[in-house]
C-alpha cells in the first residue's frame, strides 16, 4: 500500500504514520487464528499432550502405552482435563480440542 510520506521511515507526525498502523491492524485481525478455548490456558504440557492423543481418537490404553503410564493414571488425568475443559464426556472433549487444532497434524512416535 502506497503511502505518502517524504522519508523512508515514517514519522509518527505524519498522517500516513497512523493509516500504516490502521492497515497493518486490520491485516493482523484478518489472518489471525481465532483464540482457542480459555480453558486450554489452564492446560499443564502434559494435559495437552494428553489432550492431542484424545483429540486423535486414542482410547485409555492407548494412550497409556503411548504416554508410558498406567491406565489408571490417564483415566485420571482425562478426569482432570474435563474438569478443566468444563466438560462431561469424552467426545465433548473431542470436538472441542480439534475446533481449537489439536489432532490434526501427524500421530508423534
């Protein structure tokens, strides 16, 4: 976008200063992500990593074997992160954790 303006760096007295701003602002809120879910804020590492293996459909077994813990640890831990997320089921979670990207890149080994 062209703006007018005698030096190469804009000058915060100019008026093209402020339409810069006003257009890298509206740039900026246009390709943004949206905010994921509060409640992830509230999510440790380990919560979300669960939470990825969750959102890639892995049952507690699963998970278990992948994460190196009992499965009554994960059963656990998938309390907690309900808890968290404020809700009740697995499939709640589910839909949630992927609406905000979680399981949707590649399994990690």
């Amino acid at each position: 976008m062209p703006l007018e303006s005698r030096n190469h760096v804009l000058l915060e007295t100019e008026p093209a200063f402020r339409q810069c701003f006003d257009e890298i602002r509206a740039f900026v809120a246009e390709h943004s992500a949206p905010e994921p879910h509060g409640s992830f804020q509230k999510l440790t590492p380990r919560e979300r990593q669960l939470l990825e293996l969750l959102a890639h459909g892995l049952d507690n077994l699963q998970i278990a074997a992948h994460l190196g813990v009992s499965e009554k640890t994960v059963r656990n831990k998938v309390s907690a992160v309900f808890d968290k997320l404020h809700v009740t089921t697995r499939a709640q979670a589910i839909v949630l954790a992927r609406n905000a990207g979680f399981g949707t890149g590649p399994l990690a080994r």
